[in-house]
C-alpha cells in the first residue's frame, strides 16, 4: 500500500513529492489536492490515494478502478508561467509518465494529444490538469495522474477494448510503489525546464505517437480529419486537412481519433 514511508524510501527529488498525502480511499485526488493547494500546501505537494469514488477525467468523463489496482495521484505546482502557456504542464507530466514507465516496466508508451498515454494501441495512462488562475496569472495548478498497473482488464467490457495495464503488458505483477517514485522524479526533472519550452516541446514530439499520422478531430457532431503534424507551443494540435488548409485544434471539448 501507499505510504509516506514506502514512497519516501528512495525517492531523489528537490520539490515533487516531498510532503505527502496518503489515503486509503477518496472521492477525488484532484479536488483534495485543489483544497490543499488553496491552504497553503508547498509547490510539489502529492495526493495518493488506494482508491477513487468520483474520480474524473477529461471531457466530465469518470474515471473508475478497483483499490489497489493503480497509482493515482495529484502534483501541486505553483507555476510561474503565464496562463496561456499551461499546457506545459500536461506536456511534462505526459513525458514523465512515458519515461517513467519505461525505467521501471520497459514498457514505450506513447503520449496521445492531448492528455492520454497508450500502450500500442490502448490506453494506460490519463492526465487531468485543473488551474486557479486569472487572466494575468496563475495561482495553482494540480496535475491529476491515473495509470493501469495491476488491474485484469479482460472481464471488463466497458474498458478491455480501449484500455491496458502494466501487468497485462509485462504479463506479471508491477510494483506501484515503484513506479510512483519514478513517476515523481520524472515529474520533479521536468518541473525544472518547465521554462525550456524548446527542450519540452522536443521531448514531447519525440514521445507522440500520432505524428505523421492521419487523424480525426470530433468535437459534438463536427469532425475534421487531416496529418497531425505536431503542436503549437500553446498546445494546439496542428492540423493539415486534404485541401491544404492548416487548423490548429484547441484541446477544449475535443477528442482525438486515429
């Protein structure tokens, strides 16, 4: 299980991670950690939990799993970035995530713009980024990380055609603790170019895996399908459609087809 111990044990980081909140269970990460982070809670501040009742992804969509099965957890950051530019910290923490899992599991994932991390062609990972901002500035941030680890995706006809995990991948039993740890120190390197958006925007293009690629955009019932050829460095998904035109998608309420 999770514990300020076991997830202290090792753990080499300057800011993430160094004050930790653990819980068994917990209806949101994120909203804890949205609460702590208006109280006072220090930049890199964690918030774990066994277990989510009303855990959220993106787009309102909930995000469900049994105790014991993943690691999820939220980053408290107070960023000194301007508004517009805090899609970097959904892009750190998807570089994370994939470096992450492939110190410790040698899985290579794939980030998915704008949020997710596949594992070939299904899900693994999903990142829920929340603000407390202005126009001007931003107050706090906290970055929402749900990844499959030891979770038996076969029985579950909702998930098991769009959604893996670790163990399924490895084909054994992986260590939360570990990965976390990692996850956390991968975040931590992260948090330290976050200003680097050159270097950033490198590292996440190198871990897309729909570049190059043909996709489709759906937001409601509007659909626009073209070659992904990487993103701005605000975020938005730029797109060439088949008359040459050239759009760049705002995450918004959006998703992401291929």
């Amino acid at each position: 299980m999770f514990t300020p111990q076991a997830i202290l044990d090792g753990l080499k980081t300057k800011v993430v991670g160094r004050t930790l909140h653990c819980f068994e269970s917990i209806d949101s990460t994120n909203r804890m950690a949205k609460q702590l982070a208006a109280s006072g809670a220090p930049d890199g501040a964690v918030v774990v939990a066994e277990h989510q009742t009303c855990g959220r992804g993106r787009l309102g969509r909930s995000w469900d799993a049994p105790p014991g099965a993943c690691v999820l957890c939220t980053v408290i950051f107070y960023p000194d970035i301007e508004p517009e530019f805090l899609f970097r910290l959904t892009m750190m923490a998807s570089v994370a995530v994939v470096d992450a899992l492939l110190a410790t599991a040698g899985i290579r994932a794939g980030i998915k713009w704008p949020n997710d991390v596949y594992a070939g062609d299904k899900k693994i990972c999903g990142i829920l980024t929340e603000v407390g901002c202005s126009q001007q500035s931003v107050q706090y941030a906290v970055i929402g990380l749900g990844i499959n680890v030891n979770w038996d995706l076969k029985n579950n006809g909702h998930l098991c055609d769009s959604a893996t995990s670790l163990s399924a991948v490895c084909g054994k039993n992986i260590s939360r603790v570990k990965i976390l740890q990692e996850l956390l120190m991968q975040m931590d390197k992260g948090y330290g170019i976050i200003h680097d958006e050159a270097s950033l925007h490198i590292q996440w293009m190198q871990r897309c895996m729909h570049l190059g690629k043909t996709v489709r955009i759906l937001s409601g019932r509007d659909s626009l399908e073209g070659k992904a050829e990487g993103i701005t460095e605000k975020g938005y998904l730029m797109l060439q459609s088949a008359d040459g035109n050239r759009h760049e998608i705002v995450c918004g309420d959006v998703s992401l087809r291929w």
